[in-house]
C-alpha cells in the first residue's frame, strides 16, 4: 500500500494508469479513529495483462474535513464507490458527483464513521439484562451491556455532568464481543 | 412483471420480489420459469412474495410492485413475507438503512420464518393459502 | 443419519435441561429469545445446610420472525437444553403467531 497526499491523489492515479494498471477495482474508505484522527481513503488498481498484479493507494484525510479529488475522470467506474464513500463517511469527492446511492434521501449522518452509534439497539430492552432466576429487570443492579451497545457512561443515558467523551472512546465502547458489566 | 403458474393449471400465480439471499429458495420452490400474466380465470388466485430485506430505499419500489400487480391483474394479490428478514428486518433489525418487516409497509397474509427457509416451507404455505391443504 | 440432519431447521427446548442460565439469551446476535425465570428454595436438605436455590423456568420463548438459524444457542448452551429439529419452522399468519412460547405451564 503506497500512502499518497491528498494534492498528489489524481496525479498518482493518472500515472498508476499510464503504467498499465489500468483495471479499477475499488475504492474504500477506513475510519481510523482511535489510532489517528483521520479517514482514509484507498483505491486498488490492477494490470490484468500482468498476472493481474495489485497495486494499493492510500490517503488520509482529517476526520473533520474530508476533501479529495475524483479519480471519475480517470476510472469511469468509480464514481459509485465515490457516491458510497460520499455518503456513508462524510469525504467530500471535488468534482465528484453528490447523489446518493444507496441510502434514502432524507437519510441525517455517515453511518459508517465509527463515532457514529448504530442506536438501535440501546432503545429496545436486551432480554439478556435479566440475571438467571431474575424475572424483571431490577434497577439497582449494576447491568450487563451487550455486544453491539456503547457503554451506557460513554453514550446515549449517560450523566451529563461527566465530561464529554472523546469520539474515539465512543467508537471504542461499541465494538463487538462479550456482554461486560456497565461502567458505574 | 413475470409469474410463474405454480400448479401449471392457472390456478395460482406467484410472483417474487427478490430482494435477497431467499430469493434464491424461491427459485429452487418454482416449478417453472416465470412469465408475462396471462388473462386470468376467476378462480385464479395470485401472490406477492418478498423474498429478502426490504431497505427504506427500496421500500417505496416495493409497495409499486404490489399496487402495480392489483391494477395489472384487477385484483388483490396475496402477499407472502418469506424469510426472517421480510417479516421484522431479521439479522438486520437494527439497521439504519432497513424496514423492520414488509407489514410496516403492507398487508401481510403469512408469515414465513427462515433465514432462509427452505423451498419447501414456502410450497407449503402456498399450498395453505390457496386452500389445497386443509390446516 | 448423518451430523447434517434436522440442522438449521426448527429449535428446540429440552425443558428438564435447563438451567436459566440465560447464556443462550445474551449470545443469541438478534435478540430473539426471551426468557423469564425465578429462585426457588431447594427443600430436603439435611439439617444444618446452608439454604441453597434453584432457578425455576417459567418462560422460553423464540421469535422465529426474528431468529437467523445461526445455532449460537445451541452451540453455547452448557447443558446441552437446545437442539436442532429436523422439520422445518411452521409459517404464522400474524406477526405474534411467530413468536413460539416453549415452556409448558404447569398442570
């Protein structure tokens, strides 16, 4: 993977191009929250002549303003992955087309930024949060957060007169696995 | 839109809005390949089947589907949700991109469960509603 | 019969197996079983033992509308109350006629 600055994004593409990798694959995007503050976007080309040989770039953007150049004039198939990335994490493709693709048109958010909660779950009552021989949920329990739901102290009912949490904490707080006991 | 003649007597005509992965035992249920309607008996019954998540961005499409096929056949169709996903959004109940379950957006006649069921649940429950299997 | 059979087809519960633990509840990834249940002294200890409990089931329920047949339960409960059934899960003509209560009440 060659790492490439947002200025130099098209110039790297056109050249990858004139060198025969000129099969577009696809173009992504990673949110790197928690390690560094940035989005990054990545693109694989490959030389279908040569053995189908791969080639990777990336650039990262700041999480904040997320601004590259389309490569839609270079590779005319990627401007869906464009629109997806477009949508789903907030970069902005200068020059790019703005429609949507896949999400509804009064859809609010980036649902893919990892600070961004999936909240369905914290709303709907986690059958799990009973204890085994509990038959109602009783409040004075330190709880069991499910895999999937952001830590209570971090997001969503939280006590407001604690400092505001970092996204990267919100992001971290969510990730999958075991239920674990609530932070209190 | 294209049917299939499930009993191959013009009884029952069944069309499937695949939308996913069931769409798949759909095609290992039918008999035959689906085809344009053609003038209906009065016997004939039809049904609707979505086979497979319905997204909010293609809930509108959905509904058409089902309005256009009362307005081409002159009547009602029945409609089927196969598979977990089409009756509550299934595995991907919490998502923000998806309708939990078809019933928010229309009448529903059954109710298939599975992820995916498997072909013959869905013979089975056609032969149930249109009426050759006594429950 | 090979290992395959009745996988993946229909859940059911071993009622005399479990234990409430609500291991199957927490791992299930979609949230559709529901169990209710609640302690019972355990009588006929010998005298001088320390009171014990038993858990009690009172409700296990699966919303098949919601169940994606993944066998997570299955695989995690420690008592083995959870196996695969070889016919397939029945159709509803309501949404709540999904939802399949699996404790029988007490005579």
């Amino acid at each position: 993977m060659t790492e490439v600055a947002a200025e130099d994004w098209l110039a790297a593409v056109e050249a990858l191009k004139a060198d025969g990798f000129d099969y577009f694959d696809w173009l992504g995007c990673v949110d790197d929250i928690g390690r560094r503050d940035c989005l990054r976007v990545v693109l694989v080309v490959r030389n279908l002549s040569q053995g189908a040989e791969t080639r990777m770039l990336s650039c990262s953007l700041p999480r904040d303003e997320a601004r590259i150049d389309t490569v839609h004039g270079v590779f005319a198939g990627a401007a869906w992955h464009e629109r997806e990335v477009a949508e789903l994490f907030g970069v902005e493709f200068v020059g790019g087309e703005r429609r949507r693709l896949l999400l509804n048109p009064e859809f609010e958010g980036t649902p893919l930024r990892k600070d961004e909660v999936l909240a369905a779950r914290t709303g709907m009552n986690w059958p799990g949060a009973k204890e085994p021989g509990e038959h109602d949920v009783s409040p004075g329990r330190r709880r069991l957060v499910p895999p999937g739901v952001p830590d209570p102290a971090v997001w969503g009912d939280r006590d407001a007169s604690q400092p505001t949490p970092d996204p990267a904490e919100v992001a971290q707080s969510a990730v999958g696995g075991r239920p674990r006991r609530r932070r209190t | 839109m294209r049917w299939v003649d499930w009993y191959g007597d013009g009884s029952l005509y069944v069309l499937d809005v695949a939308l996913a992965c069931c769409a798949l035992e759909f095609d290992a249920a039918s008999s035959s390949s689906p085809a344009p309607l053609p003038p209906l008996e009065d016997r004939a019954q039809l049904a609707v089947i979505i086979s497979g998540t319905v997204t909010d961005r293609l809930a509108p499409a959905v509904v058409a589907i089902v309005d256009g096929c009362e307005q081409q056949a002159g009547r009602r169709p029945m409609v089927i949700s196969f598979g977990a996903c089409a009756s509550s959004g299934g595995p991907y109940w919490d998502s923000y991109a998806v309708t939990k379950g078809v019933d928010q957006l229309l009448g529903v006649d059954a109710y298939v469960p599975g992820c995916p069921p498997p072909p013959e649940a869905l013979s089975a429950v056609l032969d149930r509603v249109a009426g050759r299997v006594v429950s | 019969m090979s290992s395959l059979e009745g996988s993946h087809r229909w859940i059911r519960l071993i009622e005399p197996a479990c234990t409430s633990c609500m291991i199957c509840v927490r791992e299930c990834p979609t949230w559709c079983i529901s169990l209710d249940s609640h302690a019972e002294p355990v009588a006929g200890l010998p005298f001088g033992a320390r009171e014990r409990t038993r858990n009690v089931l009172d409700r296990f329920a699966i919303d098949w509308s919601l169940c994606m047949y993944c066998g997570i339960c299955i695989e995690e409960c420690p008592y083995d109350a959870l196996e695969w059934v070889g016919e397939f899960t029945q159709p509803g003509f309501t949404s709540e006629a999904l939802v399949e209560e699996m404790v029988r009440p007490p005579s």
